[in-house]
C-alpha cells in the first residue's frame, strides 16, 4: 500500500521491489530454501554455453508416498528437508566451491558439479542417506525395518525404509548442447537406478 498522493518516483520503485522479490521467491524453494526451477536450468544452461566440464545429479526419494502416508505431511516434509540438508553439505563439504544444490520440487534434487567429482559426491550421497534415514522413523518402525500402510482397497502393505536413487550424466561422456538434453539423460539414469532395490546411483556411459 502507498499513500496517496504519492510520488510517481517512489510508486514505480515500489512496484519493482515487489516484483524483484517475486521473481527471488519463484527461484527459491520455500520448503527447503534451495534454489528452484529457474535457477537450475540457468544454472545448467549457463555452464552448457561456456563449455564448461561439469556433471549433473538427479536425486529422487523411493518410497516417498508411502512414508508420507504412514506419518503425515508434516514428517514428510521434514524428510525432505533433511534430505536436502544431506545432499547440499555434501556436496559443499566434496565438491569445488562452484558445486550448486537446488530442490526441482516434492522429492527430486538436482547438484551440479565438477565432472570429476560427480561419482564421488553420488557415493557419499547414497552412504550418508542409508546411515541416517533410520532417525526419520519411530522406534517400533525401526525396529520392524519397515512401515504398513493400507491402501485404497483396504489392503495393508510392507514397505522398505526411504532410500534414494541417483542419475548422473557429465561431459566427461559426451557433450551437451542444451540445459534440457543434460537434464534429460540425468532424469533416464536416475529412473534407471530406481528399478535396483535399496539407495544406488548410475553414470550415464554411452559417448554418444
């Protein structure tokens, strides 16, 4: 709100403001605090057209839905924080200081790395997740290994802990000629690796 009579100076000053800060909270997961959408693909986009090596990693949760079924959306939020909290320290604490985090949405994250560096951060990823998910859970259900949810039908259904599935695609393979090719093929490794059972990850191989 401004009062009138205003200055035409000060009203156009205030409407980019607001306009800047909703660009900023549409770059900006406001769940985990990551960057979001937008400033992923420009962040791929960006190394893309410099030639830069790098490498792209798609995570994804297994098992999600079933998690937040069994406890509700609050604690299902809570994972995702939790998980965004694992992967963004470390990538920082094994990456180069350009390593970038950012949350796509629900339980997908992208991190952006050096290629060299990419199968490292997706090992130490998958270790971290698997020593640390079993906190997400009670004590009854960690004991069990396991949750029991029940499905539209009535049924009831076992199903594992969370574990988390990795697709990496890197210009040490091959090159890219678009953010969205990159993103593409890192998308097809991690929907590859979500087929093994448990936490794994997968390097797209294939030079062409």
């Amino acid at each position: 709100y401004i009062v009138k009579p205003f200055d035409t100076p000060e009203l156009l000053a205030r409407i980019r403001g607001v306009l800047r800060r909703a660009k900023e909270m549409r770059q900006q997961s406001p769940l985990t605090g990551l960057p979001g959408n937008v400033r992923i693909d420009e962040e791929i986009e960006q190394r893309v057209r410099t030639g830069a090596e790098f490498a792209i990693l798609y995570a994804d949760l297994d098992y999600f839905k079933a998690f937040n079924d069994h406890y509700g959306f609050m604690r299902g939020d809570q994972a995702i924080q939790f998980t965004a909290r694992l992967i963004q320290d470390t990538a920082s604490e094994n990456g180069s200081p350009d390593t970038f985090v950012g949350h796509v949405g629900g339980d997908d994250f992208v991190v952006v790395c050096e290629a060299d560096e990419a199968e490292e951060v997706a090992e130490l990823i998958v270790r971290r997740f698997d020593a640390a998910v079993p906190d997400l859970y009670d004590d009854e259900d960690r004991e069990r290994g396991w949750i029991a949810v029940t499905n539209r039908r009535g049924e009831v259904q076992q199903f594992p802990f969370l574990s988390i599935s990795i697709g990496v695609a890197t210009t040490g393979r091959r090159s890219f000629g678009h953010f969205a090719e990159a993103v593409a093929i890192a998308t097809e490794m991690k929907t590859y690796t979500k087929a093994t059972p448990g936490s794994s990850w997968a390097v797209y191989r294939r030079t062409s």
